[in-house]
C-alpha cells in the first residue's frame, strides 16, 4: 500500500533536510526560499498519511500548508514534527491500535524516515579526559555541569547553563533548549531532531556519540568541543 506515495516522498525528505541544513548554516534569503519550496513540495503526500496518525498529532502536517504564515524557525521545527510523528507510528506498528489499520507503515516508509536518525561512524579520540566523540551538529564550545536525561518527563531536573546529554531529543525538548549550554546525544546525524533544534537555539551540539549517556554521569563538569566532536572531562573533576 502506498508504495508510489512512499517513492514520491523519499527524495522529497532528503531534498528538505538538505536545503534546512543549508539555511541553518548560512541563513541567506535565497536559501530560505529554496528550504520553503522544498518543503511545499511534500505537502500533497505527507497529506496523504494524515488518516493514520490522530488528528492532533496530524495539524502539524497541516500547518505546513499555511507556511507563508511561519517564521523560518517554526517552519523548520513544524516540519521536523510531522516527520517526527509519522516516524513515531511508523515504529510503533500495531501498537497504535486502530491507527495500524491499513496504515502503509512498511519496511520503506521505516527505512525512509529512520535516515534522519542514522549515525555515522567516527575513529574514537583517546585522551587524558575524553568522554565521548561523536559528529559536530551546530559548533562552538560549552563546559558547564552534565545533566544526562533518559526520558522526557526529566526534564524538570534541567537548569540554567547545564550541559544536556540524552539518547535523542525529542520535540518535547524544546521547553529546556533556553536554559542549556550544549548538547549531546547518543544517535543522530546532522539533520536529525537534536542537531536541528541546537542549530535554531546555536547550541553547540554534538550528536552520534553511541555511549555518551552511559561514559558521562549527571552533576559532573564537562567540556564539549562541537568543532572536533570530542566530549571531555573538565581538570577539576
């Protein structure tokens, strides 16, 4: 089911991710007209998938088609939420009850949308102090205090300055992303959840560490260099 709308959105996605990262790192006029483009171009398919998400969880697709009304940062993070809600039901299959129903959540719409979340692999930078390494999403550098975060109902424990090191954002993070210093993941790439929100709040991010939540424990100072992706204990631990 669904298998040409599948084929239709799968360069339209990449298309979009590319053309938000583009924007993200020289934010010119011309590349924010590209970006909104590419994302009008998905609209007549994502629409098609709105009957098998809830109807809430459907209006942030269908606020993309009020784009001239959002800024860039609200276009950008909208869409990155209705990718986000289609890959959630995607992954949870027939757990979502009725949802599942004749829903075209196949192996391709999996594949397509679980690429936002690929990782590539990185040679592991050993030193004196290193914690993790993983790819640099929005660079800069940070030291402040690690607040490690698996799950979104600990969000509460965030707190000005601390340094947010989780398994993957989620939209839901967006209510810290003010208070925190850095970033730092254990999956994603570049155009994933977490590297897209640390580039609208110019966070230094570093995303794919693969272990960085188990190397780095709440309360203890680190440093992270989002030029060379390397994450570090600060001397005075």
């Amino acid at each position: 089911m669904y298998q040409n709308e599948i084929e239709q959105l799968k360069p339209l996605v990449r298309d979009v991710y590319k053309k938000i990262h583009r924007y993200q790192l020289e934010r010119t006029l011309s590349y924010e007209l590209q970006m909104r483009e590419a994302i009008a171009q998905t609209i007549p398919v994502l629409e098609v998938f709105i009957a098998h998400i809830p109807a809430y969880k459907s209006s942030y697709i269908k606020v993309l088609g009020r784009q001239e009304q959002l800024t860039s940062f609200d276009l950008i993070m909208c869409f990155d939420r209705a990718i986000y809600e289609l890959h959630l039901y995607a992954s949870l299959g027939k757990g979502i009850g009725r949802y599942a129903n004749e829903a075209p959540w196949s192996k391709e719409l999996r594949t397509l949308l679980n690429e936002r979340q690929e990782i590539e692999p990185v040679n592991n930078i050993v030193g004196e102090f290193f914690l993790a390494s993983g790819k640099a999403a929005c660079s800069g550098h940070a030291e402040g205090t690690a607040v490690v975060l698996l799950s979104k109902d600990e969000l509460r424990n965030v707190k000005l300055g601390d340094i947010l090191v989780t398994t993957m954002t989620t939209p839901d993070f967006i209510e810290v992303a003010p208070l925190i210093a850095g970033l730092v993941t254990d999956r994603g790439g570049i155009v994933c959840h977490a590297a897209i929100l640390a580039r609208e709040f110019n966070l230094p991010c570093i995303v794919g560490c693969g272990n960085a939540t188990e190397t780095i424990t709440s309360g203890q100072k680190i440093r992270i260099d989002a030029i060379s992706g390397i994450v570090m204990g600060c001397e005075s631990q």
